[in-house]
C-alpha cells in the first residue's frame, strides 16, 4: 500500500516535471520563432508627477503575442530568454525599440525619459556599453534620458565589476535605476558605493497601503533615505488615489501604477492624455 502510494507519487511528480520541462523547451523553441517573426511589442507605461499630471517616462515592458498561445506574460518568458541566453539579443531589441520611442516622442516636442529593464546577463555582458553608445549615435536619442533598471541581487555577485560597468555606463550620460527596491538583498551599506540615480519602490509595499502600517513604515522609510542619499525614488504598482495620497504626503511625487495607466501600446498615448487630463479635472473637484 505504500509502496504504491509511494510509486505513485513519484509517478505524479515525474509527470509534473515532464510537463515543466516541456513547456521550457516549447518556450525556448518559439521564442527563436517570435523573435525572427516579429511576435514581440514594446509596451510603455508612464511614470507620472502625481502634482501636475504631467508624465515624466515611461517603463518599456515587453509584450509577447504568440499566434496560438496568446499574450505570454514576461515572468513566464524572461527566465527562460536569460537561461538560454536569448535574452541578449531581445534585450538588445528592446533597447533599440526604446530609442526609436523616445525618438518619435521629442520630435512631438517630448521630452520624456526611457526606463529599460536590464536582465544579468546584459548587464554582465563586456559589450553592453558599445552597443548602447553605437545606439544612442545612431538613433540620437539624447543619452540623460536613459534610465536603466537593475536589481539589487544583480549588482550584489562581483561588486567591483557591478561598480566598473556602472561607471562607464553613466559615462554615456545613461542614469540607473534600482528596481523593486527593498526586495533583493538588504543593500544600504552598498548603496552609496554604486553609482545609482533612482529607486524603485517595490509593488509589494506599496499595494497593502493604507492597511498595512508596516508597509506604510517602510515606504516612508525608503523615501526618507532615498533623500538624504540625493537619489529620486519612484513608486511602483499604485493602483489607488489613497496610495498616491500618502506617498504625496511622504514626499514621493513620480508613481507608476493601475492609477494612471496600465502598460500600453504607443497608439494609445492620446488616450493616455486625456485620462490624465480628467483625473487633473476630478481630482481638483473633489
Ligand atoms: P518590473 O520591471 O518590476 O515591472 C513592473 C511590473 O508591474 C510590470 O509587469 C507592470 O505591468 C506591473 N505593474 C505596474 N503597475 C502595476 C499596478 O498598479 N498593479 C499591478 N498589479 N501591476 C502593475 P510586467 O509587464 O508583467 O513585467 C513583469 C516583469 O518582467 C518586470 O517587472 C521585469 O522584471 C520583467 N520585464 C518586462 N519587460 C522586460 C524587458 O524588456 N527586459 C527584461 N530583462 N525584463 C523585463
Ligand atoms: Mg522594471
Ligand atoms: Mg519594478
Ligand atoms: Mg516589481
């Protein structure tokens, strides 16, 4: 009986893992495809002065639309892209789409930063500095409107090598951004060694305000260092007028977040205006 049960159990695992790993080598398999046949979208989601309602950038995010499965959402993806080391050239991708982006928004008169997120492997990668410096000649996207977002557990493997890359990074004039800030390892004796412009204030204190006073702490907390070290800090996943309120009254003004907007497609920018454009109207009134 159980022996049985135990063989069964193993059986039931093995099928488990089977599936896992077939999914994986699915995924491998049609990321190559999607990358040659143009499945992949950059969507921008704004990053917005809560005070004026004026969008300050926008997070490029990388949308998968796969013929039959679907969108497939990045978290299931990105993993596999960075184990098999594809992440490389759609990271490279997704810089260039940036560029272009930022491109089209200043000859509208915009002048709008860019956050990309940086996978390890790009970021560890010798070249990444080349490629970035030959991209920004040739798309001139002016170079300070640049944010890149690493995390923390990134930079935390070989420091002076972390340190070194950041260095000739900000050289290009590139600023960088920590994102999900307060997650990864605790690295306050670190941060004032990297040469770090922003952090990002992870979802996961944000989304339990105003119930959770622990996460209300250590929110507040997050500003009130992210000042003394003269670093901007923008919060993430603000989804409520209440959340943004108190991160006003802590001193964080530039939120990303349900609130404003989702990630979107370029297309719908002029929708994107005129929501802001009410919430300015309803906000006042109310
Ligand atoms: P992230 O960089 O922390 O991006 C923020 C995630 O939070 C995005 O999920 C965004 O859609 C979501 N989000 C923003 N505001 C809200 C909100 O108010 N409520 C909720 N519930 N969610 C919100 P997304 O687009 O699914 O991306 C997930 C992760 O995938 C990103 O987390 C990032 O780590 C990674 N990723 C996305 N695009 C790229 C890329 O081009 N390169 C690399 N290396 N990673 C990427
Ligand atoms: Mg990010
Ligand atoms: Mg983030
Ligand atoms: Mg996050």
């Amino acid at each position: 009986e159980a022996k049985a049960k135990g063989r069964n159990t193993f059986h039931f695992y093995s099928q488990e893992l089977n599936a896992a790993a077939n999914e994986r080598l699915f995924i491998e398999n049609e990321l190559r495809i999607g990358l040659k046949e143009k499945q992949f979208v950059v969507y921008y989601q704004p990053q917005v002065d809560s005070r004026t309602h004026q969008v300050i950038g926008y997070e490029a995010l990388l949308r998968w639309f796969h013929p039959t499965e679907g969108a497939i959402p990045p978290d299931k993806f990105i993993p596999i892209a960075e184990a098999t080391g594809l992440i490389v050239e759609l990271g490279e991708w997704v810089l260039q789409e940036s560029c272009d982006f930022a491109v089209r928004l200043t000859k509208q008169g915009l002048e709008n930063n860019i956050s990309i997120n940086l996978s390890a492997r790009q970021f560890k990668d010798s070249s990444l500095v080349s490629t970035l410096s030959k991209m920004i000649i040739r798309t001139g996207v002016s170079a300070k409107r640049l944010h890149l977002e690493l995390t923390e557990s990134m930079l935390m493997g070989n420091v002076e090598a972390a340190i070194t890359q950041l260095h000739e990074l900000k050289a290009l004039g590139i600023s960088i951004s920590i994102d999900d800030f307060g997650t990864g390892y605790s690295s306050l004796s670190y941060l004032k060694r990297f040469p770090v412009d922003i952090l990002k204030i992870d979802r996961s204190f944000v989304k339990d305000i105003p119930e959770d006073t622990n996460d209300m702490e250590i929110t507040a907390a997050i500003i009130a260092m992210a000042q003394k070290l003269k670093l901007d800090v923008v919060a993430e996943g603000v989804e409520t007028i209440e959340q943004m309120q108190f991160l006003q009254n802590n001193n964080c003004f530039i939120v990303q977040g349900y609130y404003f907007s989702k990630p979107i497609a370029e297309h719908e920018l002029p929708k994107l205006y005129e929501r802001l454009n009410e919430l300015s109207n309803s906000e006042v009134s109310s």
